[in-house]
C-alpha cells in the first residue's frame, strides 16, 4: 500500500514539475488575432483583456489587467512583445508560438485596443 501510494505521488509530482505552460497551447497561424486571443490568451487575460471571466470572477490565473490604462500604458511596445515572446511570471513563453512581428501585432491590434476603452 505504501508503495502504491509513494508511487503515485512520484509520478504526479513529475508529471506537475515537467509541465511546459505554454505546451498545450496552440500556435499562431496567421491569420485571426483576435481568434488566437481567444483560444490562448484569454485563459488567462478574459476576453476583455481584464483578467475576469464573463461574470466578472477573477479567473485562476489572472493575468495582466489590460483595461488598466494607467498601469498598460507605461509599458513600451516593445516591452510587451518581449514579454509575451520571453514570458515573465505566470506568463509562458510564446516564442515558440508566434514571431516576433506577430506578437507586435497582437499588441498593437488587439492589447492596446483594451487600455483605450477606458
């Protein structure tokens, strides 16, 4: 019985240490931005760019509140695509999920879009 159960717990705690965050998610395929947003990012950052899900509820993984335009905006660009393309935090990777000019462009066509509506 205790073998059964230190054996368990080995394999899940590998399984949880082995986890790439940004393993299942899928990659950009050109295309629809505003798509990727939805199936990649918002899991984390709401459909609003909020970090809530659509009732309002913080999500588990809340990240960056983008509709905070005080705090958006006194990033640079060029800072959000290093973060999105380097990760920082909860935030994965996702160097090898989109190019570089992809990320800017999701930062200019869809993120700042949120600080604005405020």
């Amino acid at each position: 019985m205790r073998r059964t159960i230190l054996t368990a717990l080995l394999l899940a705690g590998a399984t949880l240490s082995a986890g790439d965050p940004a393993k299942d998610l899928p990659k950009f395929q050109g295309g629809d931005l505003q798509k990727y947003w939805t199936d990649a990012c918002a899991r984390c950052h709401g459909v609003n760019g909020n970090g809530r899900d659509n009732s309002g509820k913080p999500l588990p993984d809340a990240g960056f509140d983008f509709t905070d335009s005080r705090k958006a905006n006194k990033k640079k660009d060029s800072d959000w695509v290093k973060v999105t393309l380097e990760g920082k935090d909860k935030m994965p990777a996702f160097k090898d999920k989109m190019s570089e000019a992809d990320a800017q462009k999701m930062i200019t066509e869809i993120v700042r879009k949120f600080a604005a509506k405020r």
